[in-house]
C-alpha cells in the first residue's frame, strides 16, 4: 500500500487544498479532497474504506486539521520548489 499527499496553494496560504491518494498494486483506491471534505472510494474495495473512514470523527478530524498541521506549517519548505522556481 502507498499513499501520496498533495498540497495546492493558491494565492499563497490563502487557500489551501489537500488532496491524499491511497493506492495498492498501483491501482488508486481512495481519495481524500480536503475541498470536498471527505474520502471517496474509487474501487468497490475503496468505497468500503470510505465509509470507514467517513464514519470516524476523530480520524476525519485529524485529516482536517491536516490542511493547517501539514500543508500550511511546511509552506516555507515548499515555496523554494514550488512558487519560486520559474
């Protein structure tokens, strides 16, 4: 299993977009969008994970506070790469 987490900045950290992708067998199960504010399943086993995941308060939860603890706390770290490099 493998997951990658995106972080979008738009006008800075004005707004802030996360976008979390879980994948097996390279193959994308599930996806977290932070705009839409939960996860959906994009495989008949994905959509299991989804509500799983959609039902646990403190999980989701912890995955909104991800958009301030991840994306916004490392935005100094991202800029050089991201922003900057034209």
């Amino acid at each position: 299993e493998m997951f990658k987490s995106e972080c979008h900045f738009i006008n800075g950290t004005e707004k802030v977009r996360l976008v979390v992708r879980n994948f097996y067998n390279r193959e994308e199960l599930v996806r977290y969008d932070s705009d839409v504010g939960r996860h959906v399943g994009l495989t008949p086993f994905g959509e299991k994970q989804a509500r799983y995941w959609n039902s646990d308060p403190a999980f989701m939860e912890g995955r909104r506070a991800a958009v301030d603890t991840y994306c916004r706390h490392n935005y100094e770290v991202f800029t050089p790469f991201s922003v900057e490099r034209r």
